[in-house]
C-alpha cells in the first residue's frame, strides 16, 4: 500500500504545538503589522490566516487573541 504520512495543525497554531496561545498570537500581530515580512509561511501562515482571505492582517490576530483568551471564535 501507499503510505504518507501527514501533520495537521489547529486553526490558529502557528508554532504547532498542539495549543493557540501568546506564542501564536504574537506571531499573527508581527506577521499582521507587517505583511511582506515572512514571521509566517507556509503552512504556518495558512493555519494563521483564520479568516481565509489570503492575508494575515488584524482581523486573524484579535481571532487568534481571542481563541487563546478561552473564547472559543475558532473551534
């Protein structure tokens, strides 16, 4: 058979370890207040683009904030 083997993060988990916290949204409020930087990219950058437009701006960031405050907005 075929076999591959994959890694799958959380909406929000920059740093995929398993949990969105302050390491996470300080990544997404970086990469937001400067867009050509490359804080994130690659799959890093699709799990922060919460808001699936293609960018990570402040819209991702205060999503992120609040999923890691307990708020539950992602998941």
């Amino acid at each position: 058979g075929l076999y591959q083997d994959v890694e799958i993060w959380l909406l929000g988990d920059v740093t995929g370890d398993g949990l969105v916290n302050f390491s996470d949204y300080s990544k997404v409020l970086s990469q937001s207040k400067n867009p050509s930087s490359e804080v994130l990219t690659g799959y890093a950058f699709q799990c922060g683009d919460v808001t699936d437009d293609g960018m990570i701006n402040f819209s991702d960031y205060s999503k992120v904030l609040s999923q890691a405050k307990g708020n539950h907005t992602l998941w």
